[in-house]
C-alpha cells in the first residue's frame, strides 16, 4: 500500500471515531435528561414543602402564643375575682365586728346613768370642731371632777347622704375629733367610749336640709355609775355651722 492509500485508510477511521463519539454523547444527553428534569422537580417539590412547614409552623406558634395571652388574662380575672371575694368578707367581718362592739357597749352602758349631754354639730362632709363646739365641751368637761365614778360616751352621727360605708367612717371621724379634743383636756382615754352610727341614728328626717343639719352632729354624755347624787342634768346643743 502506498503512503496515499494510508493517508485515506486513517482520515476515514478519524471519521468513523468521530461520528461514534457523537453519537454516545446525544444518546447520553437522552438518557439523563429526564432524570435531571425529575431531580429538578423533586427540589422543587422539597423547597415547597419546606415554606409550607415554615408557614404552618408560623401559625402554630401564632396560635399558642394567642391561647397564651387568653389564659394569662383569665387568670388575671381569676385573682381579680378573689380579691374582690376576699375584700367581701372583710367588710362583712368588719360589720360585724362593729355590730358586737355596739351591743358590749350600749349593754355597758345600762348601769350608767347621764349627768350632762351636749350635741356638736358639723358642716356636710365636715369633722371639724368650730369654736361653739368646743365652748360646748369645755363646759362639759368642767363638770367631769364633780363626778365620781363616771364616764364620757361620743356617738357619731351623719345624715343620709352617701354610701353607708363612707358614712360610718365619717361619723367615726367626727367622734375622733371630739375624743382628741377631750383627750387634750386630760380626759383618760379609757374613760370615753366612742360609737360610729353613720346614718344609722338620726335625730330628724333626712328629707330636708334642716333634718340633716342637725343629723350631722357628735352627741356626747357625761354618765357616771355613783349611787351618789349627781349635778341636775343639763344639755346644751351647738348649732349648725353650715349647710
């Protein structure tokens, strides 16, 4: 064989190669496209499901931090409501504390008997004396060393006018202001004995404005429990200061 004969043999292997290699290659790209197609598929598949468990999640958390919230604020009126229950029955306690202290006292009193009385009034929603007022007590006060055995009883008194609770504590003030100014006249602080009626014990209607004048008053009684003779009794009675 000459050398232009081996050239044609190797250019036509050369082809042969060639044409051989390519198509490997297309049949490899056939093969494998649909595999990359479902890869891709699956990831995209995998990536959706991921922001629907992200978003689920989302909401559970949402939703538990809610029922979170409901439950704290029940809560908060649960304690409410027993706070509320609890200060009930302390009020209830304290009434009736009050009412058994009311009782020992009037039942004490019963072996005592008045050697003066004199009634203070105050301006509304007031518990402060005004001169008259205590002019009122100074005389009574003059008479406690001519008494043997005795006593001094302050009874508080409102008219109508507000809650009864307010009013008890109002007429408790106005009978503390009275036994603060006995107290400064060296009156013994166990020999007074104070009572808080609120507007529980009136003198006159509450209808109009002069009953309740003269139910916003302090009534306070020498008393002495001596089987000795006693001063005449008397009462003096301070007017109103104001309406």
């Amino acid at each position: 064989m000459n050398l232009k004969s081996s050239l044609m043999v190797v250019m036509a292997g050369a082809v042969l190669a060639l044409g051989a290699g390519c198509s490997s290659k297309n049949y490899v790209r056939q093969q494998s496209q649909p595999i990359i197609d479902k890869t891709n598929t699956l990831d995209e598949l995998t990536a959706k499901n991921n922001r629907d468990v992200h978003d689920v999640d989302a909401r559970s958390q949402q939703g538990i931090q809610g029922v979170n919230q409901k439950a704290a604020a029940a809560d908060v009126k649960a304690l409410d409501a027993r706070n509320r229950a609890d200060q009930a029955g302390t009020l209830a306690t304290q009434a009736v504390n009050r009412v058994d202290s009311l009782a020992t006292q009037v039942a004490n009193l019963d072996s005592y008997r008045p050697v003066l009385e004199t009634s203070v009034h105050f301006a509304f929603n007031k518990a402060d004396l005004t001169e008259k007022a205590q002019s009122a007590l100074d005389q009574l006060v003059a008479e406690i060393p001519n008494t043997k055995g005795y006593i001094v009883v302050v009874e508080g008194d409102t008219d109508s006018v507000g809650n009864a609770s307010y009013n008890y504590k109002l007429s408790e003030r106005r009978a503390d202001a009275v036994v603060q100014y006995l107290s400064n006249k060296s009156v013994p602080a166990h020999k007074i004995f104070i009572i808080g009626y609120g507007k529980d014990h009136f003198v006159a209607e509450n209808e109009t404005s002069d009953g309740r004048a003269q139910n916003r008053r302090v009534d306070v009684r020498l008393m002495t429990n001596s089987t000795q003779d006693a001063p005449a009794s008397a009462q003096t009675s301070v007017p109103n200061p104001g309406r």
